[in-house]
C-alpha cells in the first residue's frame, strides 16, 4: 500500500526567564493545532524529534497516511 508523508517543523526561541519551561508552554497550543489540523486530513503522526541550535529549539513532526 502507497502511504504519503508530511514532515512539518515548528521553531520557538529560548528567552530569559525563570520559567525553564517556557518553550513547553508556549509550543503546546501550536503542537496541538498541528496535530489537529493533520488528522482531519486523515494523517496520523508516526515519529517526533527536536533539536536545539543557539537560542532556538526546532520541533519536527513527521506524518502519514495512505494514499
């Protein structure tokens, strides 16, 4: 069977603060509206990974669905 794949990739940036899990917080509501958005077109999401770089953290997504 044919599946398709969609990687998507959300990027936050590290700020001063007490709060050490600010990037938590702030990416949550965006992770959730793309994991939303990716199921209504009939994707599942199949593997995560992040990455930090400087100041920014990167969130990969990776999906599919059959085609």
């Amino acid at each position: 069977m044919k599946k398709e794949y969609k990687l998507e990739s959300l990027i936050y940036y590290s700020k001063l603060t007490l709060d050490k899990e600010h990037i938590v917080k702030a990416s949550a509501a965006d992770i959730q509206a793309k994991l939303d958005e990716y199921a209504a077109q009939g994707y599942r999401l199949v593997s995560t990974d992040a990455t930090d770089f400087g100041f920014a953290v990167y969130f990969y997504l990776y999906f599919e669905r059959d085609a």
